[in-house]
C-alpha cells in the first residue's frame, strides 16, 4: 500500500492524518496517528488487492473474519466489513470476541482497541481509536469504528504495483481500573495471517459436467476434478440431504486434497454454483474457507426438486449439467510469532 497523502510526510502536515476520521461525520471523533512499531497482538496482510476490493465492493460478500487469536487472555477476529451509504461503500474495521459465549449471561470484557491500516510509502501504521473502553457482551460481541474510510478513496491512496495492504488490531483488556496487557509485553502473541492468491487462468474453470441418469438413484452423485493446485470433488445428492427431508437439491464441494491445507493453511475459495439451462440462470454465490478440519461446505437448500424437474431446460431425459466457476482461491497463512527480543541471541 505505496502512497502519500497530500505529498506531505505527517511531520510538515500532520493534519492529513486525521483525514481517516474526517470521512463519515456522523461517526464520534477518532484519533488518528502514526508509529513505526507493528501491532502487537495481530496482523491481517492481504496480498492481493483485486481481493479486497470484491469483499468490500460487493454486498453480498458481505465481510472478511479473520482466524482467531488471542490476546490478553482472550480469544478475538479482526473483521473488515463493506458499509453501504447513498450509494458509496465504506471500510469498516470491527474486533470480534470470541469468547463471550463462554463467559455466561453476565460475562462481559471491557477494552481499549487500537486499529492499524499499514502506509508502505511512509512505512508506518496510521493507528486508530477513540479512547473510549468498548464494553463486549452477549448482547454486542462486536465492537470498532463504522464508515472509517471512503472504499474509493482507500483505492486511490494504494499503489497497484504493490498488491498488498496490511491491517491490524492491538487489545488493551481494562480490570479493576488497570490494563494486564501492555505494548511490547507480549512475547509469545500470534502475529497474524497472510492471504495469497492461487493463479486459475491455467485450468478448467468453470468446470462444467454432463449427469446422466440423475434421479434413477438416491445416491450421492460426485464429480473429481481439480482446481488451484487442489483435488475436489463436487457432491450432489438428488434427493437433498437428511435435513431437508427430500423436498430440494443440496449440492457440496469437498476438498479432497490440498498440499497448502495439509501443510497446516486454509483455503479461502469464492465461486458459483448453477444448473445449466438454455436460458440464463441465475448462480449460487458463495464464499467458503477449508482447512484440515473443515474439508466440505455448500448448500443444503440449493433448489426445490419440484423446480428443478418442472423447469424447461434444467432436465433432460433424466440428465442434468452442472457448472462449478471459481473466482477466487487464497491461501491463508498464519505468520510465525515473532520472539520477544529480549530471548534474541
């Protein structure tokens, strides 16, 4: 994220700074600064721009959850959210705690919150909060700063020769009117998480197969193939899954094998799902991440079997073609705790 703001370093014009804050008036007032120095409890880097922009320029996206970390004590996510005003869309960074739902009813952790976005023109962090203790709870487990910035107006500061932005978040948990935790007091904290994008220009895509004598079976029906340097196989149950008691089409992908995954990372995967017809149909969009535990996603309720087999065009002497079009695979990394340096040789 290569830019200037103004062609003014913060020292001859520190007012530029506060322009974060400036952009959505009706927000309380934030204070805006600058430090060398990361974020000491966690990193979001996303290495590919075209990424960001389709989570937070799409509605139906709808947000970025990062994995979870800890820290003082707790368990967190760092959340970019896509807010929709008049037409123009903001980022918005939210922290998330996770473990609310184990503290009882009356659980509630109090904190301070810092947000980073990172300036690789000025290789500093422009650091925002407002100083005030967010009070986390079952009632509000989410907690940040809405409509921080323009989207359009992030776009314009980053430089696309980079292809990469870095976020981030420092937690400063408040009891009995003290902090337990402060900057550069945390030797053994989880540095974050990198997205990388997998290159799908190479391959089929969408993968598109013919299904013969679809309904003759109850059967689970799977299609092989591979994509993003991945085996996967495409799940279809013609008479829907247990759950929905016969009544719709639930179609699943299935990671089958992943080097990525099984070197310990996750797989960020966007893509659509359709019947294919004669005449335009509408997809099923979705966004799903798999790793070592979580190897299959998809949908239940895809489409009523009574649609489905009324519908011209879908079925065809009992066969269907089914169309599985990937538009993103990311790998996500976590990055290795730094030492404290107080354990450096």
């Amino acid at each position: 994220m290569d830019t200037t703001i103004s062609n003014q370093t913060p020292k001859s014009n520190p007012a530029t700074a506060n322009e974060l804050a400036k952009v959505a008036p009706r927000e309380e007032t934030k204070a805006v600064t600058w430090r060398e120095e990361e974020p000491a409890d966690y990193i979001l880097d996303i290495q590919s721009l075209p990424f960001l922009r389709e989570i937070l320029s799409k509605s139906q996206v709808r947000r970025y959850e990062s994995s979870a970390f800890e820290a003082c004590g707790y368990k967190w996510s760092l959340i970019l959210y896509p807010e929709f005003e008049n037409g123009d869309v903001y980022l918005s960074l939210y922290l998330r705690s996770m473990d609310i739902q184990n503290l009882g009813s009356n659980g509630k952790i109090d904190a301070l919150i810092n947000f980073f976005v990172y300036h690789h023109g000025m290789k500093r962090y422009i650091t925002i909060q407002d100083g005030k203790v967010k009070r986390f709870s079952a009632e509000k487990e989410e907690s940040g700063f809405s409509r921080l910035m323009l989207l359009t107006k992030f776009i314009d500061w980053l430089n696309l020769h980079e292809n990469t932005c870095k976020f981030g978040v420092e937690v400063f948990v408040v009891k009995t009117g003290s902090f337990n935790h402060e900057v550069g007091q945390n030797p053994e904290r989880e540095k974050g998480e990198c997205c990388s994008i997998l290159d799908l220009h190479l391959e089929e895509n969408p993968v598109t197969r013919l299904i013969r004598n679809f309904f003759n079976s109850s059967e689970r029906r799977s299609i092989s193939f591979r994509m993003g340097n991945s085996d996967w196989e495409l799940q279809l149950y013609p008479s829907g899954v247990p759950e929905v008691k016969r009544k719709y089409l639930s179609i699943y992908l299935y990671l089958k094998y992943s080097k990525e995954v099984e070197g310990g990372n996750k797989l960020h995967v966007q893509l659509k799902l359709r019947i294919k017809s004669n005449s335009p149909s509408n997809p099923r969009r979705g966004n799903a991440c798999f790793s070592r535990s979580q190897r299959c996603w998809g949908f239940p309720y895809f489409m009523k079997l009574a649609d489905l087999k009324q519908t011209p065009g879908l079925i065809d002497n009992d066969a269907l073609t089914v169309e599985a079009e990937f538009n993103s695979i990311y790998v996500i990394q976590d990055l290795a705790p730094e030492p404290h340096p107080a354990n450096l040789d």
